[in-house]
C-alpha cells in the first residue's frame, strides 16, 4: 500500500482499498460504537443468550445505554402470561449478556408484554389465484409470438407456485 503526505490535510491518507469502517466519519464511528453494536449482536445472539424455551416467549425491543442519569437498559417484550418466566431469569440472562461482551454492558432489564396475537414475524400471507390478474393475462394472450407467450406463461405458473 502505498502512502501519501496530503499537504492540504493534517491527517495522512493512503492509497488503495480502504475498509469500510475507515471510510465513515468520526461522528458516525461514535454513534455505532455506543449504541448499534450491542443491540445488533445482542439480536443476532439473542437464541444463544436465553435459550430455546425462552426464545419463543420474548425478544429485544431496544437497547439505552448509560449516560449521567440512568444505567444501560434492555428492552426485552415479552408474551402476555410469560412475565414471571422471565424474572426469575433476569439475573441468569444479563450475566450471560455480560460474560458475551466480556464486559459489564447491561445493568436492568425492563419487560414490556404484548398480546399472543401479535408476532414479531408474521407472515403475510398471498393468494395464490393470480399473480397476474386479468389484465395481464389477456395481454400475454394477444402476443402473436408463441414462444414468447409460452414462456411468458411458464413464467406465471412459476411465480404461482411461489
């Protein structure tokens, strides 16, 4: 790599490929080192730090980390019904957290419940009858070409099997 002494800059810059992380500004750097890291590998974590039973009952809603006037807080919602379930293994998940990050990162742990109707990821479902409607359908019928339309077609079915 090769270096180069910028004479309008303080700061020397180098040549070449650069990670991303050296290419965000500063400010950007701070913001994600306060605040997205822990609450982005504490959701992609979140099945090993609580375990599978536990796992279908809750998951983390956000993440306020410590400042002059309060302590750093997870947010975890929880099933309506499942609350005690929980706090009896508030003390168990914040020392798995802790001992994850090496280092003390959540001091409280705060329950919100939700309904059972509500899910975090559900699924939409799509009706199968026509992902082309009618008006398409007719214009793929009026294709003169019959290897465009056969393909056009084959393409549809496929897209209703999806």
């Amino acid at each position: 790599m090769y270096y180069k002494n910028n004479i309008k800059q303080r700061n020397r810059s180098f040549q070449g490929l650069r990670s991303f992380k050296d290419t965000l500004p500063s400010n950007i750097k701070k913001i994600i080192k306060k605040k997205g890291h822990v609450f982005s590998e504490t959701l992609n974590n979140w099945k090993s730090i609580v375990g599978d039973e536990l796992f279908q009952i809750c998951y983390p809603k956000s993440f306020k980390n410590t400042n002059k006037f309060g302590v750093s807080t997870l947010q975890v919602m929880v099933k309506r019904g499942r609350e005690v379930d929980l706090e009896y293994s508030k003390k168990e998940i914040m020392n798995k957290m802790n001992c994850f990050f090496g280092y003390v990162v959540v001091e409280k742990l705060k329950f919100i419940s939700f309904e059972n109707t509500q899910t975090k990821f559900k699924k939409i479902e799509k009706p199968n009858s026509g992902v082309t409607n009618n008006k398409y359908t007719n214009k793929i019928k009026g294709i003169k070409n019959d290897m465009i339309k056969n393909s056009l077609l084959e393409l549809t079915k496929i897209f209703k099997q999806r």
